[in-house]
C-alpha cells in the first residue's frame, strides 16, 4: 500500500462501509438463524445416543435393588424416646415384613428415598 493512497481517498464515497455494514448484516441473520438449528440437530444427535444410557442405566440400577445387591433401608422409629435405628435386608418381601411387624396395623407410611 502506497503511502498517498489514503490520502487521495474521496471522503464522500460511502459505499466501502455500506457494503462493509450489509456484509455484517448478512453475516449476523445466517448466525442468528443458523445457530438454534445447530443446537437442535446436535441436540437430537446426542440424545439418541444419550437416552439408550439413561435408561440401561436405570434398568440396572433397578434389577440390582431387586436382586439384592443394593439393600433395602428400613428406618424404625421407637414412638417413646424418638431414636432411629436404620435396618438393612437384601430381600424386599423381609423388609415389607419387618414393616409390617413394627406397624402392628396394617396401615404402613413408606418414604422412598435412595440410601
């Protein structure tokens, strides 16, 4: 670049920074547009892959419950002095007895709750 070229530059010659100006223009409404349709495609992509986790996740943790591996939790609270013993059993039908033999009635309160 020559040393006289911004100098003998027309001050009233505008259309360099229109253009410069609808260039960004453009560029910012593809960016604007495009982006939210990125998010969704990927977001579609990954759960596809994400999902099938999730849930064999969930069906394992569930069958170890069952199976024994992860214990049941049963709290037993004694009504006069309000202490908490926390009881452990693999089997879940032993649990729901022991349940039922501190609650002489029937009528059983369960909270649900990952120990």
């Amino acid at each position: 670049m020559k040393a006289n070229t911004l100098r003998d530059l027309d001050p009233t010659d505008v259309s360099e920074d229109i253009a410069g100006f609808l260039i960004g223009l453009a560029v910012w409404v593809v960016i604007i547009i495009t982006a939210p349709i990125l998010v969704l495609v990927l977001a579609a992509a990954l759960l596809s892959i994400e999902l099938p986790i999730v849930i064999a996740v969930a069906v394992l943790l569930t069958a170890a419950r069952f199976c024994g591996l992860i214990p049941w939790s049963v709290v037993v609270l004694d009504p006069h002095t309000g202490t908490e013993t926390h009881e452990r059993y693999r089997n879940l039908l032993r649990a729901v007895a022991r349940i039922r033999g501190v609650n002489h009635n029937r009528h059983v309160d369960v909270r649900w709750a990952w120990a």
